[in-house]
C-alpha cells in the first residue's frame, strides 16, 4: 500500500507538473498557491498537491511556491510550510486573507489544492476556504486544478450537494494554536466550525490524477468516462 500510495503521488506531480508546463508554454517558470497539507506528512509520501510543486520545482520550472496558513487549525503554516523548507522549495507563508490580494498583483500562474472528495460532476470537498480561493481565482483569471488520487473519486455522488460536509470543534476558533491554547474568543459566543467546503465544478479548471489530467469537454467534466478508461472497464 505504501508503495502503491507513493507510485501514485509521484504520478500526480508528473502528469500535473508536465499539463501546467504545455498548457503555459510562454512561462518558463511558475508561482503556484496552495492551501491545506497535501504533501508526505497527509499521505504516505510525496503527495498530491505539493507532489506537482515538487515535481514543478524538480524539473527547474517553479519559481515559488505560496502556502496558506490555513485556519482555524493551520495546516498550512505547521506542515506546508514545514515541508516546502525542508524540501528546499522557494515559499512563501501568507495569511488566508493576503490571498486576494496576492492574485491581484499577478503573483500566480496557477492554484493547485488537494481533495477529500470528488463528485460525480466534478464538485469537490476540501479543506474550508477552498471555495472562496476558486472564486478569487476565477474572478483574476487564474487556472485552479484540483490534484487527487482516483480513489478520491466517488461516482455514486452525483454533486457536491451529497457530500457530508463535518463541523469541527467550537474550541478551534474559541481558543488560539487552533484549540490548543487559551480562550480568545467572548464566552457565551455561538461557532460554526465546517472542516470543508465545497468548490463547485465550473471553477475548476482541472482534475489531476495518477492517470492523468481530467479536462472539460463543453464546459463539463465527464469524470465517469475518464474512470472507466483508466480502470480498463466499464463502472455502470
């Protein structure tokens, strides 16, 4: 399984990092923004994500790599950031609100984020805040892929509307170090604490996968055939 799990992740990077590179021919290098963990420290190794940063950064193309400290629980600053130095990645750490304004100077050639799960139509769970990154990234003209493994794919959902979305503890945003510290929030104060958000399927641009890039046809992902033709069969 870790082998399988790490053949796959390294795949992603691969497939990823080579569709970026023909899709922007006139880039020689690129500035990519990330959000949550994607990297060895959320799989068994390598990772989705940051596995196409790594791969961007491997091949000489990647000039930086943004990641977002992503709160409550912050993610972003204790393990991307932890992972992006120790791979000796140039990256950046910025707050989850500099990020409209970091795509409003045209910092970014592309967003790359990670899955928890896929639907059908393409309406993808993640991390909370990935929705609004979609839309900043949709409104400043910047491409925004989703990198996950098939497995992540769940065909039985037909939208985004049938994802069980989890809500977290009160204490993440009541207390500091994301619910490890003290109060810092008024006693009495009511919280709603969802752990995703759903980005729906006309703001992403692409699906990166171990079997390559899922694009749109008609401004629509036809995810059950990319599927069934890398699994060799039909899934009906």
């Amino acid at each position: 399984m870790l082998d399988d799990d790490v053949a796959s992740n390294k795949a992603i990077g691969s497939y990823g990092s080579r569709f970026l590179q023909d899709q922007r021919k006139i880039v020689p290098r690129f500035s990519v923004l990330t959000h949550c963990n994607t990297g060895s420290l959320a799989t068994a190794g390598y990772g989705t994500a940051l596995g196409v940063i790594c791969a961007l950064h491997a091949e000489g193309v990647l000039e930086r790599a943004y990641c977002t400290e992503t709160r409550p629980f912050n993610q972003g600053s204790r393990l991307t950031a932890f992972e992006l130095v120790h791979y000796k990645i140039p990256a950046t750490l910025i707050a989850d609100s500099a990020a409209a304004a970091l795509m409003k100077e045209s910092r970014l050639s592309a967003v790359i984020v990670g899955a928890d799960h896929v639907a059908a139509n393409g309406d993808t769970a993640n991390k909370i805040r990935t929705y609004s990154l979609a839309l900043c990234a949709m409104h400043h003209h910047i491409p925004f892929y989703v990198a996950a493994s098939l497995s992540s794919i769940d065909l039985s959902l037909s939208s985004g509307e049938e994802i069980v979305i989890e809500e977290r503890s009160a204490k993440e945003l009541l207390h500091s170090r994301g619910g490890l510290g003290e109060q810092v929030a008024a006693s009495g104060i009511l919280v709603w604490n969802p752990a995703f958000d759903v980005t729906p399927a006309y703001l992403i641009t692409g699906i990166i996968t171990e079997k390559g890039v899922i694009t749109k046809n008609n401004d629509a992902f036809n995810i059950k055939d990319f599927v069934e033709k890398a699994a060799g069969k039909s899934t009906a």
